[in-house]
C-alpha cells in the first residue's frame, strides 16, 4: 500500500482510504508492545484535525467512492456584500467567468486566491466564499443511491447540485470545522452526464474554507 504521504497526493480514493485503513491495522499490531500510546496519537491527530485521514475513513467505512472531485481546479468568488444567495450563484447558468481558480486541499488563506485577497486588503479574509466544481459521475451508477461526502469545511457550509440545494452543515459544535459530512444527492446528481456542485462557505474567524477531499460515494 501506498505510504501515508503519497496517498493524500493520489486521485485514486481506493488507495487513499486504504492508506487510512492500512495505519489503522499497523497501530493495532504494535500497540501490545508499548511502542507509543496509540489511543493518545489517534485523539491527538483527529483532535488538530484528523491529520491522517483515520476518522474520515472510519465514515467511509465500505461504501464505493465512485468519484474523487478535482482538488486543485475549482472556481471560487469572494462574497463580503452577501449576495451570492440573492443573486443565485448556485445554479448552474450563473455566469462564473470572472471566478477565481481555487485548491480544495488547504485553508483559502493559504492559497494563492486567499494570498491576492490580504496582500489587497492587509488582512485574512473572514466572511462568504463560494466554490464551484463540474465533475462526472459513470453511466453504470444511474439509479444508484448516490452522496456527496466532504472531509471537512470550516466552518459554514450549504451545498447545491445542479441548482438543487441539498443540504447545509452549520458550524455549531466547536469541532465541526473539522468533522467530515455528506449528503444525498441521488434525486440531485446525473450519472452519465456533467454535474454541478455549489458549496456557500461563511467563515467568522481563524482558517476558512474546504480544506479536505470532496468524494462521490455509493451506498
């Protein structure tokens, strides 16, 4: 299996999740022999964020990831005026040519987008994001119950689907910057053609943003 450095670069989710899986079997084995305190490295890790993937994968469990989202070519906008929901950003016909290229696999004030936005305006930005990303899902999956499933957006999220709004994970819980979610999208998604999905980030302080792999899975 792939170490756990190369997997979190890979687009193959099988192998990411077996990386996960894989950790989680080796500190099974060495923790008869006192090498470390395992139960004190797995809290530690998903405590600062679920740095090895562990809790995400747990989620999984053994559904199909049928599809990795991009992480390095979504488009995203600014929102500090509050518009984006009036004006209806989320629907697919919205115009989206001025957007920023955004990553998906950090902060937004660690990208080059979040960068631009502080050396602008002297400070971080806090406030509204909207990202955007096209992705495809197989024919063969039509008629499948189908989720999206996030590894993590801090803090507020709403998400849409082909202009259908499917759900919102409000930052309520002082961890759920960084637990991972999902929704079902199946009356939402077309398999065999081009989707849409819209994610809303409100963000008050700190880091912002969706900062962990974006996956289609199957139930």
């Amino acid at each position: 299996a792939a170490s756990g450095t190369s997997a979190w670069k890979s687009t193959d989710v099988s192998e990411i999740l077996q990386a996960a899986r894989d950790l989680v079997a080796f500190r099974k084995r060495i923790a008869a022999l006192n090498v470390t305190n395992v139960a004190w490295l797995t809290y530690n890790e998903i405590r600062l964020g679920d740095l090895t993937g562990i809790r995400m994968a747990a989620q999984v469990g053994d559904r199909q990831a049928v599809v990795r989202l991009t992480v390095d070519n979504w488009q995203f906008q600014w929102d500090p005026q509050k518009v984006g929901e009036k004006e209806q950003w989320s629907l697919p016909s919205h115009d989206r040519k001025a957007w920023h290229r955004m990553r998906v696999d950090m902060p937004w004030e660690q990208t080059e987008v979040g960068q631009a936005w502080k050396a602008e305006h002297g400070e971080d930005y806090n406030g509204i994001g909207w990202y955007a990303c096209r992705f495809d899902v197989p024919a063969k999956h039509a008629g499948a119950r189908l989720k999206i499933f996030f590894g993590a957006v801090d803090e507020d999220a709403k998400v849409w689907v082909n202009g259908q709004h499917v759900g919102d994970h409000p930052f309520v819980k002082p961890d759920d910057w960084k637990m991972p979610f999902e929704f079902d999208i199946t009356n939402a998604v077309k398999a065999g053609a081009g989707n849409l999905v819209v994610v809303r980030v409100e963000d008050s302080a700190g880091a912002g943003g969706i900062y962990k792999p974006v996956w289609i899975l199957r139930e």
